[in-house]
C-alpha cells in the first residue's frame, strides 16, 4: 500500500510541477489554447494519442467489446491506429494546420464561423460542443471507480476530487503547452504500462497460446452458435464489430478536442513525424488494450457481468497482478484518463470563452479578459463533470461505453463532414453544414430519447453514431448541390492558404 500511495504522490507531483514550469507558455490566448502553434511532432502525437485514448477506452470499451467480440476486438485499436490517427494526420493534419492559421481561428466552432462567413453557425457549433463534451468528460472518471476500489478500498469520490483537483491546477497553470508536456509523460507510462500488464495477465492462464485455446473452448449461445466465435478472426457479429471501428475511428475526424491538435503543429517535418509516432502509439495502447479485453471471459462469468456490469471485467483480470503492477495499472488509467480530461476542458473552455461570449455577449474582452474567462471556465467544467461523475457514481446510471457513444456520434456527426469538405471543397454551402448539424445532434438525442421508434439496427447508441457520421459524408454534399453556390470571393479567399508558393531544401524534393 506504501509503495503505491508513494506512486500516486510522485505522479501527481510531477504533473503539477510541469503545469508550473509551463506558465511562461501560456501568458496569452494564442500561447494559452494552442501553444503558440510550435508544438513539436513528439508533444503533438502524444497530445493527440493520449487525448484520444482513456479509461473510457481501457475500462469501458475494452471490457465490453472484447466480452462480445472477443480476441477479434483487436480490429478496433488497429482501426483506431490506421483510420482514426494514421489516416486522420495524413487527411486532416497539413489542410487543418494551413487553413485554421490562415483564417485565424483557435477552435472548431471559430474554424466554421469564418470558412463559411456565418457567426451563427459558430454559435450553434460552440452550444453542441458544451452539451455534448460534458457526458465525454463525466464518463472519464468511471473507469478509474473500481480500480482504486480494488487497489486503495477508499470511497470513489475522493479519487474524482483528487483527479479533477490536480488536473484544474495544470491546466490553468500552463494552458496548451502544460497538458501537451504532461501528455507526452502520460503516453510513456501508457506504453510500457499496457505491454507489462498484458504479458502478466495473460501468464495468469498459461501464457498466449493456453489463453487462446482457453478462449476458443468457450460457448455462450446467448451470443452465438458456432464453436470457437470468441477466438475467431472477425468474432461472433462482424457487422456490429464494424460499427465499434468506425464510431471510435472515423469519429475522432470531428471531434473538436482531437481536430484542435494539428492546429498547433509547429512544421512540415512536425507532421511526418508525428504521423508515424501517433499511429505506432496507437498500434501499442488501443491494440494492446482491445487485445487484453478479448480475454475478459477467460476471468468473468456471466453472473458477474448480470450482477456488476461490463466495467467490472478489467479491474477482474487485474485483481490477480502483484501489487506493483495494479500500481501501475492505476497510473496507466489515471494518465489516460486526465490527459483526455485536460484536453476536453480545455476545448470546452476556449470554444464558450471565444466562440459564445467573446462578441456576443461580452462586446469588448481584450486578451487578458479572454484568459481569465478560459481559466474561470476551467474551473466549472471539471467542477460539473465531477459531480455528475460522483451523482453517476451513487446511482449507476449507465455503462461507460452508452455515455462515450452518445457524446461521441452527435459531436462526429454534426462535425465531421462540415469541417472535411471545408478543408477540400469550395462548393460546401452553410446550408449544408446546418442541415449536417441538426442531423447528426437530432438523431442522437432521437436515440438516447426514443431509441425503441428507431429500427433495431439503430437502437444501439455506438450503431447510430456510426451511422451519423457516414450519413454526414452524403448529406453535406448533396445539399451542397442543391442550395446556392457560397460566395466565390470568400470561398477563394480561404483556399488562397494552398496556393502560396514556398522554397525548400533539395533534401526535402528534388524540384523539377
């Protein structure tokens, strides 16, 4: 028990000495939100990997896909690593970088107030990022409840105050730069820490090969018929299973906190790095993750699922570990947990500070004002995620994975499109950026209303999500065709960022 309390202490000393060391960054809102946008590859992959991966991913997730899915759950972190961080930098990062710069913008919301020349479409896109980011960051805390239950046998809540508390400090101290610091340090500890863990677990069974075999032998016709599903390549349901890759890979492409990332990328060479480093990162921790979780069977029956619900299977393949690594088990959910929990009240706070009150409803806010309103912001986001956290807690609401998939497919629904065909299409209309909102926000909330009116196949909120997303690709450009033509000045003024000629070094092309 000392040997852990003292890791906690070390862990938490050592991110609220980076939060201190980094002040210096963050002494205006360009520096305190972006970083000043010179953040380099290894900071930004890591920001980005670790803002994407939490206990949402390693406690909820993880459990209750590898328990349906089994070893073919593995899909997920290798669509997380080729589609939502691969993919994503080589689609989204350079365009993102070059336009947001261009068009001067330091959020989402701001990005499409100015690409299409409409500040209510700001306003509308700021409100879904407050709505919708506050489930996202309450469900963060959950995964850590039965861990430190199981490590420290301490009340939950006294970990949520702890984690929120400690948090709040690094992130008003230094801004952008501080959580990106703490994030690369978070990532380390990640890295090793899933290896170490899957090697033990696993050698609990025999080894990999005992624990496949393990795995193979066992039957639940409640969820399939045929022998061996559980250890199969593409599991028991591969359409399902598709759903869960493309809800959590492609979503990451209109999430405002994962997008705001490449926002910062100091150079050219900061993107082919961090191309490479985030999608090895991703590889290691979603795979590894996912993998771990399609051996849940082999430590949970049934009843214990019935009884305790799907967030009960990890901490039950840890209990077994020696006290060491379910220390570093606990490090490896807090890092994952509070780098997402850093990232997202950042987003929140500099989308309602510069997006909603900023012109608004405050007319005249010089920067200074602009900082404080952000750390004030702070403060209440994680104060309000806390309590629903805590309210959640008592209750036992919901499954982690249920509140992820609704905030996750409305913010990727309404977003993702939108800010895609902004970046490479001058024919998108504000219309059909309205139209891809309301869609994407409507058949969420449609679902976590009145999920049985919809047909069966959309009554699951990961299944409708992904489905939002996918819709979105189609209805942006359709209503595009079909509405006016936007303004051929504006549109040609934003793509002018593309257009300006640069000189390199012969080592970086051969020219003509």
């Amino acid at each position: 028990m000392v040997l852990k309390v003292l890791m906690l202490v070390v862990f938490f000393a050592v991110m609220v000495f980076v939060g201190f060391k980094c002040r210096k960054h963050a002494v205006d809102v360009n520096g305190f939100v972006l970083g000043g946008r010179s953040v380099g590859p290894w900071l930004t992959a890591f920001a980005y990997g670790t803002s994407y991966f939490s206990a949402v991913i390693f406690i909820g997730y993880a459990g209750q896909f590898g328990w349906k899915y089994g070893i073919a759950s593995t899909w997920i972190g290798l669509g997380n690593a080729f589609l939502g961080s691969l993919l994503a930098w080589v689609v989204l990062g350079r365009r993102t970088r070059l336009m947001t710069q261009h068009l001067k913008s330091a959020t989402m919301p701001e990005f499409f107030g100015k690409r299409y020349n409409s500040n209510a479409l700001k306003i509308g896109a700021s409100i879904i990022v407050f709505i919708f980011l506050i489930p996202y960051t309450a469900s963060l805390y959950n995964g850590l409840s039965r861990l430190f239950s199981m490590a420290f046998n301490i009340d939950y809540s006294i970990c949520i105050v702890a984690m929120a508390v400690l948090t709040a400090v690094y992130v008003i101290a230094g801004g952008y730069m501080a959580t990106a610091v703490n994030d690369f340090i978070q990532g380390i500890i990640m890295l090793f820490g899933i290896v170490a863990v899957i090697a033990c677990v696993l050698m609990q069974k025999g080894g990999f090969m005992a624990s496949l075999s393990q795995l193979a032998q066992i039957q639940d016709s409640a969820a399939t018929d045929m022998p061996g599903a559980f250890a199969s390549f593409f599991g028991p349901d591969p359409f399902n299973l598709l759903c869960v890759v493309i809800l959590t890979s492609l979503g990451t492409w209109g999430l405002p906190q994962m997008v705001q990332k490449f926002y910062s990328i100091k150079n050219e060479k900061a993107i082919e790095k961090g191309t490479i480093i985030s999608t090895f990162f991703a590889i290691v921790v979603a795979g590894g993750c996912y993998f771990l979780g399609g051996f849940g069977r082999l430590f949970a029956t049934s009843e214990q699922i019935a009884a305790n619900g799907f967030d009960s299977i990890i901490p039950s393949m840890m209990s077994g570990l020696p006290d060491i690594l379910i220390g570093v088990v606990v490090i490896l959910v807090l890092s994952a947990s509070m780098s997402t929990l850093s990232s997202l009240v950042l987003t929140s706070s500099s989308t309602l500070t510069l997006d909603l009150i900023k012109g608004n409803i405050v007319k005249d806010m010089d920067g200074k004002k602009q900082l404080i309103c952000i750390r004030g912001f702070i403060v209440i986001f994680i104060l309000i995620s806390a309590v629903i956290a805590i309210l959640q807690y008592k209750s036992n609401v919901t499954f982690i994975a249920q509140l992820m998939g609704i905030s996750w497919g409305a913010l990727a629904g309404a977003f993702l499109a939108p800010f895609i065909y902004g970046l490479y299409w001058k024919r998108t209309t504000k219309t059909a950026v309205w139209v891809a909102f309301i869609f994407g926000v409507g058949i969420m909330v449609w679902n976590m209303l009145f999920k049985t009116t919809l047909p069966a196949v959309l009554q699951s909120p990961i299944n409708c999500g992904a489905f939002a997303m996918v819709a979105g690709l189609i209805i942006v450009p359709v209503v595009s065709v079909l509405t006016k033509a936007p303004e051929k000045k504006l549109v040609d003024d934003a793509f002018t960022c593309y257009e300006e000629t640069v000189s390199v070094h012969k080592k970086d092309s051969l020219g003509d």
